[in-house]
C-alpha cells in the first residue's frame, strides 16, 4: 500500500527536502517493517548519527481535535506498528532511534 491519497503530497515533499542528506543515511519510503509500512526511514551510514523514523498524518477533524492530537496518533502508529524493528534488526539501539509524528493541515504542520 501506497501513502494515503491526502497524505502522497506531504511525503513527497518531505522526501525532496531530504535529498542532502543521502551522503549521511540510507533513505527508505513505504517498505515493511514491523506489523506494518513506515512512512519514511533514514538509517544511518555511520555510527555518529541517529536512525530516524518519520510517519506522516493530515489532520482528520473527526478523528483527532488538534493538530497535536494527529501527532500523537503518528507517533503511536510508529509504536503499534514496530516500524523500528528493521532498525534494531540492524543493531541499532532504541536509544538511537528518534521518532517523528508530522500533522499536517493545508499549509500548517506540526512535528512531535
């Protein structure tokens, strides 16, 4: 499965915003790990950065009340669904694995 339709717009945006960074990380989108499909993964090529999981969410008003609220909900589906299991697969400590909800809503969004 592909990134939801409302969603498709924001990672791909947000992926462009990384290129820079491929020097650093092995840059994955929409693979399997855990119970589910990450939105993104940025594993690192060294041992100096941090692994970094990535979901994204537009903010669904009859779902969640704030845009903090959708966070919360990406960065619980990172967490229900083990996205970080790939990673630790690797040997990479929780401890450096950072996770990061987006929401976002038209031209706002808010990262937790």
């Amino acid at each position: 499965m592909i990134a939801a339709e409302p969603e498709k717009f924001y990672h791909g945006f947000v992926l462009g915003l990384m290129v820079d960074l491929a020097e650093r990380y092995t840059i994955t989108s929409n693979r399997e790990s855990g119970f589910g499909r990450y939105d993104v993964i940025l594993d690192p090529v060294t041992d100096t950065d941090d692994a970094i999981i990535l979901e994204f969410k537009v903010h669904a008003p009859d779902d969640e009340h704030t845009l903090a609220d959708t966070v919360q909900e990406a960065l619980a589906q990172i967490e229900r669904k083990k996205y970080s299991a790939l990673l630790e697969a690797k040997g990479i400590p929780q401890e450096r694995i950072r996770k990061y909800g987006f929401a976002f809503k038209g031209k706002t969004v808010l990262i937790g």
